[in-house]
C-alpha cells in the first residue's frame, strides 16, 4: 500500500483491498475492520509528515488517539478496493484533528473524525511534534485549506426526540 499526497489539495489517498479475513457472515466488510481500514490511512498520513519508524528511533516520538468517531454509512462487499482520504481539520503543537472518508467508487462507505496527540515513548506523555514533523503538518494543513471548510459529519451522536 502506497499512500499518494494530492498535490492540489493536499488530501492524503490510499487504497486498499479488504482481505476476505475481513469480512462478516453476510461477506460484507465487518465493522471493526472499518477501523482497521481508517487506521491505515491514519498511517499513511503519518508516512507523509515523517512519523515514520526513523523518527519513532531516532526522536523516540510517536501518536497516540485521544478520541475517533466512525459511521457506517453502505456495506463493502467481498472483493472491493476502497480508497480512503484524509485530511488535517485542525492542529496545534501537539495535536492532531483528522478527517477521513471512506469510499467505494463513487460511494461514500464510512466516515471517521479522530483526535490524536503526539506522544514521548520514553516519558510516557504528550509533546510537541519534532520540528521537522510539525513544518510538514503545518505544510500539508495549508495545501489542505483549498478544500471547503470541514463540518464536522461524524461526531454527532444522539436519539431524534419529538419536540
């Protein structure tokens, strides 16, 4: 799986083929693999702004999920190849807001908001990105700012009462 930048706008594409270990009893994408699937997405940001296995060495520096909502929107049959993209909604020094959209075709399957915060192997707690880390963070969260503002589609939970 190779992870592709869209250089005009700075979306961070991968597509995968789900494994048929993957799948349900109806032979549909089961539900915990849609995680599965988003996290490795989550990885291939992490490829494109340097959270890689030389930096988790050399920085001893890696993320760690705060918080994620997924909705399951249409079922992934056996046999597909979905793509998944996604975005920097927001960030700080030491945290990242992502978004990702899952897609079969022109359909899309899933969607998941995550919250994650960049963490020191050794201390055990939060810091700051490294440098070289952040700069490639705040460059991919510019290129990404010709996308339409994100609304925020996946972290609404409720029941519809009647007024």
């Amino acid at each position: 799986m190779v992870a592709e930048r869209d250089a005009a706008t700075g979306l961070v594409r991968l597509v995968i083929a789900i494994d048929d270990a993957w799948l349900d009893a109806r032979g549909e994408l089961a539900p915990p693999f849609y995680t599965a699937v988003f996290d490795l997405g989550i990885d291939a940001l992490k490829q494109v702004i340097g959270i890689d296995e030389t930096y988790r060495e050399r920085e001893r520096r890696s993320t760690v999920a705060l918080e994620a909502h997924v909705v399951l929107l249409a079922p992934v049959p056996a046999g597909s190849r979905v793509s998944v993209e996604t975005r920097i909604v927001d960030c700080d020094a030491k945290r990242l807001h992502v978004a990702q959209e899952m897609r079969l075709d022109a359909t899309t399957v899933a969607l998941r908001e995550s919250m994650t915060v960049s963490f020191d192997l050794d201390a055990r707690r939060s810091c700051p990105f490294g440098a070289a880390v952040a700069a490639r963070i705040d460059s991919l969260y510019q290129a990404q700012r010709v996308l339409p503002p994100y609304r925020g589609r996946a972290d609404r939970l409720g029941l519809a009462r009647p007024a």
